[in-house]
C-alpha cells in the first residue's frame, strides 16, 4: 500500500487487496464473531488453527483500515470494525486493557467452539439455510473434523446471489439476518480459554488500531477505547515511572522490554492525532527519553536493558516476525517525534538504527518490512499537516479529508489558535493561524509549505500530492 501510493504502481494494490481479500473470505476469519485466528494450515486460509492472538487482530484492523483510505470500499472498514467489536466485546480486561489470547481447543477439540454441521445450520437458518448453505460452502460431510463445517466465502456475494437466482441485497439481508443468531447460539457453547495476561507491548498495537479506526471511520467509541486503554497502561503499567512487560490481575511485572516501549511510544502518537491532547504527545516524548537512555547503544537498540536478567549477549532482534521488531517501530517513532519537534536528535539516532541493520537490509530485506517502511519514511518527504481551529470553532470539514485521504508518511496536528502549550511541544504550529477566523489548513513539507487554506476540496488535492523518492 505504500509503494502503492507512492508509486501508483497498479500491481502494488493489486498484490495487498487481493491478500485482504483472501483473508477476510477465508476460515481464518470468524465470520460469525469478528477477528481473526492466528494462522491457516492451507494455501486457501480455510482451515485455520483457531487461537486468536490479540496482536494479530490488532494489526489486522490497522490493514485493512488502510486498505479502506486506499480504496474507499466499505468492506474493508466493516472487517475492521467488527475485528475491533470483538476485542471490545471478549477480550477486554476488567481491570482495563486486552487480554493476549483465546485458546484453540474447547471441550477437547480444537476449533469445536468455531464450526457447524449441515444440520446445525439448517436449523438455526430456517428459510435461509439455503443461502448460507451457498454463501459458506457447506456441505453434509464437511470440511473439517468430525463431519464439522468451518466456515468460509470461497464466492463472492454476486457470484452466491447467480447461482441462487437471487439478489445480491438478499444475501446479504439473510445474512443480517442468521448471523447474529449464530453468535447467539455459540455464546452458550463452551468457551475457550482465555489467556488473561495484559500485555504491555500487544495492548499498544491495540491502542494504535482503535486510535486509527477513530481517526478514519470518526467512531467515538473506538476513540475512547483507546485512550482508556492508554490511560490504563500509564498508570498501572509503570512502577516508579519504569515501564513493566504485563499487567495481571491490575499488577505490573517484570521489566519492559524494548518493544514493550517502543510499540507505546507508535501508540501513543497514533493517539495524539485522533485524539489531539497535547498530552499523549509529551507522553510520548518521555518514553522516548527513557528509552533510548536504556535500550540505546552505538548499534542501534537492544531488545533488553542491563536491568533484566544476566544474558550472555544483548541481542538486538532485529528482524520482523509475527510483530515488528521493536528497533523497526523505534525508528519510524524517532522520524514523526523529528517532524513534530524539530528536534535533529530524534533523525541522527534513526539514522544510527538504519546504520546498525545496513547488512541485514542488504542481504535479507523481507525479514523487516517494518524497517523497510522507516526507511521510506526516512527517504520520503513527509506531510507536516497542521489545522489550526479558532477558539470554539471545529475543523470537522478539513478533518473530515484528512481522514480519506491515505498519506503513511505524515504527522497530524491539529490546535487551538494561540494555544501555547501545543506551541512549547511542536514548534511547527508558530505563525500558523486560523485565517479569517476560519478553521485553516497548512501542509508543509520540511520548509516548504503550501498555500495556507480554509478549502476542504483544496486540503483534499494538497494532501494527494506525491513525490517520487
């Protein structure tokens, strides 16, 4: 999506939504309570291995929120919410956060929870078994264990409503119509447990998706769920002002590791632009502080401090795996703190962390495709997108075109005129005012800046301006 957008490269988008497609179609998704399991055992992802991870719905809902900017189809912002729903819905703590996982295994069989048989759904369907029979490939013998159906869209809607001689919009009100019915039906089955650790580093990704859904899709709901989640992991998630690895039972422990803050930190500044407290941002910045001053070296990052455990060795773990490596994310951390603030000491340390994995990124590129994405970020020129607001005014219109509009490498502020203590933060905002006494956009690129405007369609056109690296 990124080459994509900087490229226009039709075989770059082609490539990304043909895999969310794929995804969201499969057995990988839970089509009956939203979210994904942790991986597939098949190349067409329909059988999947029914664990369901926090970071990979978190991440996941990041995509295909993404894939929505991008496109504009409504599918892929209906997967991500209802991918956040279900984190909202079973994975919440009660003592504030997200739980990091649900087992795959229920009354000793695995995925027992998740499938149906034929006769299952005959039942629950009534009129409609038909069209769920079509729209999920179900059949008697099943795809699965025991005569079990997993469920899955090998057919688009279209392709189920010619086969049936039907409507699209009546497969789709047949299933506005048996899927809740399914999940209430699934609720009294037995549940598989749940792994009831809050994770540090796993909670800030979650953080990031929900700060990102309330910034594109305007949901207050996914706003306020991110920063109660953060509110959470600031004050219980440090110990005299060190940050922990987990939370269980509202208790911090163990020593942060350097994901643990750096995926914070990323959290923390998707947070500022959704919610635009200058807060979160200082937040950010202390982080950032404590965190280089115990993770940081000549070689970039290390994954621990000299706190942990005696260790023969500090590996850095650069590479990418089911999450960023830690020193990836810290890198385009330090590029967005360097665009706010000003400050060259944020773009020299992420120069020196590109400098430490040089060799890597020379002979195996595609074991860190989060630094990959630093990187252009690095090489790009990021949009510095500033709205300024009168006092009692609303920038609703220009946000609302900040908002479709996909642009990865960028940072957001938006403010009061004259407020002074965004000012003392990012420096960026001085001078800029709302002309007219009218909310007023300005959108920079190091120096250069376009023409200041109080026009959403003139934001919107500024905002689709591409340089080639």
């Amino acid at each position: 999506l990124h080459h994509h957008r900087r490229t226009a490269d039709a075989r770059s988008l082609e490539m990304a939504v043909t895999t969310l497609d794929r995804i969201a179609a499969g057995g990988i998704h839970d089509h009956v309570g939203g979210g994904f399991h942790r991986y597939t055992v098949d190349d067409k992802w329909r059988v999947p291995h029914f664990e369901k991870m926090l970071y990979d719905n978190a991440q996941l809902a990041s995509a295909y929120l993404s894939a929505y900017q991008v496109t504009g189809r409504e599918v892929y912002a209906t997967v991500a919410r209802r991918t956040l729903d279900y984190l909202r819905r079973e994975m919440r703590a009660e003592t504030g956060g997200f739980y990091s996982a649900s087992d795959a295994d229920s009354e000793g069989h695995e995925g027992s929870y998740f499938v149906w048989t034929a006769a299952e759904l005959d039942r629950i369907a009534g009129s409609d078994a038909a069209i769920i029979r079509e729209v999920f490939a179900v059949t008697v013998g099943g795809n699965f264990e025991r005569g079990n159906n997993i469920l899955w869209r090998p057919a688009s809607t279209a392709e189920v409503s010619t086969r049936l001689r039907t409507t699209p919009e009546a497969v789709e009100a047949a299933l506005g119509r048996v899927l809740p019915t399914l999940r209430a039906v699934r609720e009294r089955r037995t549940k598989p447990f749940v792994d009831r650790k809050v994770l540090v580093a796993w909670n800030a990704l979650a953080i990031s998706a929900f700060a990102r859904a309330a910034a594109i899709l305007d949901d207050a709901d996914d706003r306020e769920t991110a920063k109660q989640t953060a509110h959470m992991l600031l004050e219980r998630g440090r110990v005299a002002g060190v940050l922990k690895h987990a939370i269980v039972d509202g208790v911090a422990s163990g020593d942060g590791f350097l994901d643990d803050h750096a995926f914070l930190i990323a959290a923390l500044l998707e947070l500022y632009e959704a919610d635009p407290d200058v807060a979160w941002l200082r937040e950010a910045i202390e982080l950032q502080r404590r965190m280089d001053a115990a993770f940081g070296d000549r070689q970039g990052y290390r994954f621990t401090t000299s706190s942990h455990d005696t260790l023969a060795v500090r590996d850095g773990l650069d590479q990418d795996d089911a999450i960023p490596a830690g020193s990836s994310v810290a890198a385009a951390n330090l590029l967005k703190l360097y665009e706010l603030t000003g400050n060259d000491a944020y773009r020299t340390r992420a120069a020196g962390t590109f400098k430490a994995s040089a060799a890597l990124l020379a002979r195996a590129p595609g074991a860190v495709p989060a630094l990959l994405t630093a990187l252009e970020l690095s090489l790009d020129k990021p949009k510095q997108i500033v709205l300024v607001v009168p006092a009692g005014g609303s920038n609703a219109d220009l946000l609302a075109r900040v908002r479709k509009a996909y642009v990865p490498n960028r940072v957001l502020v938006q403010v009061t005129e004259g407020d002074a203590a965004v000012q003392a933060v990012v420096p960026l905002v001085e001078g800029k005012v709302a002309r007219g006494g009218k909310p007023t956009a300005y959108v920079c690129v190091g120096t250069h800046c376009e023409q200041p405007t109080t026009d959403p369609e003139q934001l919107a056109q500024q905002l689709a301006k591409t340089e080639p690296l």
